[in-house]
C-alpha cells in the first residue's frame, strides 16, 4: 500500500482546498546525501536531491453568501524539478532530473449548513527531463464532501481519478482537518498527503512553525526496455521553519530539519500493479537534511 500513496502523491495535491487569493511561490529544497537501501538490508550506493518548486494560483471567481458560505472557482498551476544526483547502482534505479508541471482548476460549493464539496479536474506532465512523449501527459481529478462537525473539525470522503497506471481509475479518498486557534495554533491536515504542525506568531510579522511529519512526493512515467513504467518517490521530512512577511505582498520562509525517508518505487503501469501486495523489493533513502528557503508574493 506503501507504493499506492507514492505514486497518487503527484495528482492528490491537485483537490486540496484553493485559495481565494492570487498568490505565487517559488521555492528550493535540499536534500543531503544518503544510503539507497532496501527491506533486506542490501546497499545500492549515494544519493541527493535538489528541488525546485514553484505555484501559481488564480481565482477565476469568488463569492459569499448570506451565511458567510464561500463559493471558489479556481486555477492553480504547479511546477517541480527535480535533480538526483546518484552515485554506484543508485543511478540505475533513479531518473538524473524529472519534471512534474501541470494546471488543475478546482471548487468549493457549500451544500447545506454543515456540508460542502470539493471538486477539481486537471492535468499535467510527469516525466525525466529527456523523456516527455504524450504518454508522460497523467490527469487528475477528485470530488469530496466534507462535514463540518465543528467550527475546528471537518471530515470528509469521496474519490479521486488518475491515469497514473494506464487507463482511468477512481479511488476513495478521506479528507481531515483539525485546527486549533489561538496564541498558539496546532493543525492536522490529511487529503492524500499528511501535515501535522503547531505554529506561534512572534510578532506581527515572523511566523514560526514545527511541523511534526509531512509528506510530499515526484514521480514520473518512464520507458525501460520497452515497457510503460511509474516511477515514484515519497518523501517524509520534519522541520522547524520561519516565515518572515517584509510588507502585505512579500513574504519569505526558510526551514531545516530531517528528512526520514525517500521512496524509490518502479512499477509497470497496469491497472493490476494496484491490486499486487506480494512482497517487492521496494528501495529508499534513509534519513538525510533538509533544508528549504522559498518566496511567495500575494497580489
């Protein structure tokens, strides 16, 4: 099941609530070097990972109604390059350079006074930088209704498309949210890729954040000795970070801390591969820094 989340990471993202701001973000993650190992305690040799994200999104259009319900339609463009430098065998198990680049419009449409939904549809390119074919092109998509249980607590549940694996699948999703409010604010987020942090204002204007687990990923559709494969990678990092807001548009943050794993999964992209659980021998990246410094600016 390990390998179903890695590689639904890619189009997951593209369901998580919109912003009703126009805002855009560039940003710079390292990775320092570490051991490609596996279940049975085999060696593969060295690897880093730098990558460079960037995130645009625009509201198409945006109202409230009388109950101060928000109804959002919106479009957000992303971006990811990543470079993996590798050393010995690991260079044969990883891509040197992917790109992850795509557009998603989503909605948000309340239902009644505790529900609303959910919905998007996009698609994009997941390839190495030197294989990009028509095949490389995967879309996505999800529709979930979420519960307001109480003004902190939403739950929800629906399901999300992808051709990662061929043809078009749909699978059930579950979406959290728990926010305390306060002096000090702690968050749990879960809607394909997990968040759990706690964050305090110094002042006005310098965030400080822990953030406890989260989970990001990259894959990309590749073509080895003939055949159709997904590769796909998850990464688990947690970290302390400060976002300083220099005036109301500019903002910067900066974090550090540990990444714990770093999945290297290769599969045949067939509808049957979600249905194999026989033991494989999936590869990762043991514990390594990280660190991150990014830009974002709110129009």
């Amino acid at each position: 099941m390990k390998l179903k989340i890695a590689v639904f990471l890619s189009w997951l993202v593209a369901v998580l609530p919109a912003s009703a701001q126009m805002k855009a973000s560039l940003s710079y993650d390292y990775l320092s070097t570490s051991t490609l190992n596996d279940r049975y305690g085999n060696t593969y040799g060295d690897g880093n990972l730098s990558l460079f994200s960037g995130r645009f999104n625009l509201p198409l259009s945006f109202k409230m109604n009388e109950k101060r319900q928000p109804t959002l339609w919106n479009a957000t463009l992303n971006m990811k390059y990543g470079i993996l430098d590798n050393d010995d065998e690991a260079r044969f198990y990883n891509p040197d350079k992917i790109i992850n680049s795509g557009v998603t419009f989503s909605h948000i449409r309340p239902i009644n006074n505790r529900w609303f939904m959910i919905a998007s549809l996009g698609a994009g390119i997941y390839a190495p930088h030197d294989y990009i074919r028509l095949n490389s092109i995967l879309a996505n998509g999800g529709l979930v209704f979420v519960y307001t249980m109480r003004n902190y607590l939403k739950i929800g549940f629906g399901g999300g498309l992808t051709t990662s694996f061929g043809a078009p699948i749909v699978m059930p999703m579950v979406y959290v949210s728990w926010e305390r409010k306060g002096k000090y604010q702690f968050n749990i987020d879960f809607m394909g890729r997990l968040k759990v942090s706690a964050s305090t204002f110094i002042n006005p204007n310098l965030k400080l954040e822990l953030v406890g687990l989260e989970m990001d990923g990259i894959s990309a559709v590749m073509k080895i000795n003939g055949k159709s494969k997904i590769y796909s990678s998850t990464m688990l990092k947690s970290y302390l970070g400060a976002t300083y807001q220099i005036d109301k548009h500019l903002g910067i943050s900066v974090s550090a801390g540990v990444d714990w794993r770093r999945t290297a999964n290769l599969r045949d992209r067939k509808i049957n591969e979600l249905f194999d659980f026989r033991d494989k021998t999936d590869r990762y990246f043991g514990t390594s820094f990280r660190s991150t410094a990014s830009l974002h600016y709110t129009f």
